[in-house]
C-alpha cells in the first residue's frame, strides 16, 4: 500500500496480509509475556532469535547457487530450553512462533 502526499513524497506500507501477521505476533507476544513473573521480554528475544534461517549447503550448479536453509535460530532456542532450568511454556510458544516466522522465510528463499 502506497500513500502519496505532496511533493513527490509518499509513504509505504507492507501488505495488509503482512500488516495483519505482524498484529497477531505481536498480540500474542504481549500475551504470553505477562504469563511470566520476571523477565517478560525474553519472550520477544526466544521470538526473535527463533526466526534466524541460515544457509547449511552452498554448491554451484549450471542455472545457478543452490543452497540449503535451515532454521538455526530456533534449533539453537530448543537445544537452549532442554538443557535450561528456565523453561517456561510461553517461551516455547514464542519460539514455535518464531519457527513458523522462519518457515514462512524459508519459502520465500525458495521461491524467490
């Protein structure tokens, strides 16, 4: 979505299926960090950190680069709360959520 205003000038917003995804993450992030007693933004941070993707394969080939995405994020967010005494079960939604975030960038690598 685009806006144009005077001289030239416009403001650019992202899709409104975009705008909405961004809505409902952030609604249930706010969500699931008032379940914890202390530390509430490392919600956001096991979010954050989930949605990492990080290429594990490169090779080189007639039409072009192939490579192999993997999301590194959220493995390394699941090795971190098993072996944790920190875990908590919001911090594993919002580490799901993160990876189904990176998934949705997985498929965009693809396609794109």
């Amino acid at each position: 979505m685009e806006f144009e205003l005077a001289n030239g000038f416009s403001i650019v917003l992202p899709s409104l299926h975009i705008t909405i995804i961004g809505i409902v993450v952030i609604t249930l992030l706010v969500r699931w960090s008032k379940q914890l007693e202390t530390r509430r933004f490392t919600v956001f941070l096991y979010f954050l950190v989930s949605t990492f993707i990080a290429p594990i394969y490169s090779q080189s080939t007639i039409n072009g680069v192939f490579e192999l995405w993997i999301p590194l994020g959220f493995i390394v967010v699941l090795v971190y709360l098993n072996g944790s005494k920190r875990y908590h079960p919001s911090k594993v939604k919002a580490s799901i959520l993160g990876l189904c975030i990176a998934l949705y960038q997985l498929v965009l690598q693809y396609v794109g």
